[in-house]
C-alpha cells in the first residue's frame, strides 16, 4: 500500500506528473542513451548479484541476456507505470521494501533484478522504481514510528522504574561506550530485542533523553506505576481493575497483522473491480 500524502492524493499527483520527459531533457538523442553499455549485461557476476526480486529470493535461476546491444527500443514509464510496478514489488516482498535505499549507480540495479530484466524492462526505469519506492518507504517508516514510538517510550519508563536500570543508564558515556543502544541492550530491554531498525533512531532519541534527565536530577517521565496509572493504549483486567502493558513484541505482531488484513482487503477490493 502506498502512504498517505498530506494536501494531495496518489491520483493527482500521478496525473500532474503527465508524460515522461523526452531524451532531449537529459541531452541524449535517445532513450536509449541513457541506458548503461552493453558490458553492463555481458561483464556481471551472478554471484555478486543478488537480483532478489527476478531470482524470488534467489528460488530461481540468474537470467543473462543473449547478444545484447546497446541501440534497442527502450521506453521510459510514465508515473502510473511506475507507481503500480513499484505497488506489485511491495506486495509482494513488503518487509523488505521497508528497507530499499535509494541507489548511488547502476550496479546497485543487480541487488534486485538480473541482467534480463534490467535489459529489458530498462535500467532507467528501474533507477525510477527504486528511488520512488525509496520515497515511499521514508513516508510508511515515519507512519510505522509514529505508532510504535509511544508504546517503546512507554517500555522505556517502566525499565527505568529499577534503580539498577536508572544508574546504568545514567552512567552513560558516549565517548567510552559509543552507541548507546550497545550499552543499553537487551539485558535492560528484553522486550525490545530484535526491534526492527527503522524504530532504532526513535529508541536512541528516547534513551538519550532519559539519561540526560536522570542527570539533572529529575525523575522519570512519565511516572509509572502499573497498578493505579493507565496510559494511552493501556488494557483494563475487569477481575482487578490493574493496567498491564502489552509487551513490544506482542503489539509487533497485532500491527503487522492489521497491516496484513488492510493489504488482503485492498487487493480483494482491485479484483472485484477487475471481475
């Protein structure tokens, strides 16, 4: 699924991006210009070429491409062309995708196609696949942090109820220890091992702003104590009337389940349309 734009929709932005560019733009006389030289295909290694989407994760075999030339009938895609090329990629291999990078040059083209489909889908296309999907995957990244961030702060206020937690935390120096979430590891955040790396930014800034006001001489915010003070997202036991936490690792799989159930429904939404 694509984000959510702020001001604009998917739709409009697709439709004011119009026609791709003429070769004349970029100062070639044809698309094919632009394209990178016939060793490109001949000269790679497979073995250094991961091409996980044309391979499937490497379940099939590496396709090369016989007698390739460099003049050859090549057509940019038009926004919409990407768009659903990139939507396909994403449903397919979704949490991967929240890890694409824009990419620095052509060679970085083989970590996800072979040379046949490089070739012949076009390796300017493909540039343009990767850095949108880049775009995307910063936009659904901050929307995934924006959810989980307050459930990790509110695990991090509850470790540092321990007074063990606090002066470990407090002792903190980034000159000796170096990153902070080394120091501070899964010994004091069970719950958080094997976070997703896309919240570790999010957990360095809460664990940075902890310590710097454990050494102010400030307590812990927010003030925690499980039986008398629910929080945003808490879960009432009817028996008790107690607040418990549901552990990182549980929300984890509950929101990746509803973002699973959201992705099945759009897809049954599309064939529906479709039949």
């Amino acid at each position: 699924m694509p984000p959510k734009y702020q001001g604009f929709t998917l739709d409009q932005a697709i439709n004011d991006a119009g026609s791709p560019p003429p070769p004349e733009t970029y100062g070639w006389e044809h698309v094919y210009d632009g394209e990178p030289p016939v060793s490109f295909f001949t000269d790679c290694d497979p073995s250094k070429a991961l091409a996980i989407f044309s391979t499937v994760n490497a379940t099939k075999p590496f396709r090369r491409v016989e007698n390739p030339t460099f003049e050859r009938d090549v057509l940019l895609w038009p926004a919409r062309k990407i768009q659903d090329f990139a939507d396909g990629i994403r449903r397919e291999y979704y949490g991967f995708c929240k890890y694409i990078s824009a990419p620095r040059d052509y060679d970085e083209l083989y970590t996800y196609w072979d040379a046949y489909d490089i070739y012949y889908l076009g390796a300017q296309n493909l540039w343009n696949v990767l850095n949108h999907m880049n775009f995307e995957s910063q936009l659904i990244n901050k929307e995934l942090q924006d959810e989980v961030t307050p459930w990790i702060e509110q695990y991090v206020s509850e470790v540092l109820v321990d007074k063990e937690a606090q002066k470990h935390l407090q002792d903190f120096d980034a000159e000796v220890h170096g990153d902070i979430l080394s120091y501070f590891d899964a010994k004091y955040l069970p719950d958080l091992d094997g976070l997703e790396t896309i919240y570790h930014n999010a957990l360095r800034d809460i664990l940075m702003s902890n310590c710097m006001r454990l050494r102010r001489g400030g307590a812990v915010y927010p003030q925690y104590r499980i039986d008398t003070q629910p929080f945003e997202g808490a879960y009432s036991q009817p028996s008790t009337g107690k607040y418990f936490r549901l552990s990182y690792s549980h929300f984890r799989f509950v929101f990746d389940l509803q973002r699973l159930l959201i992705r099945e429904k759009a897809t049954d939404a599309t064939n529906a349309g479709s039949s």
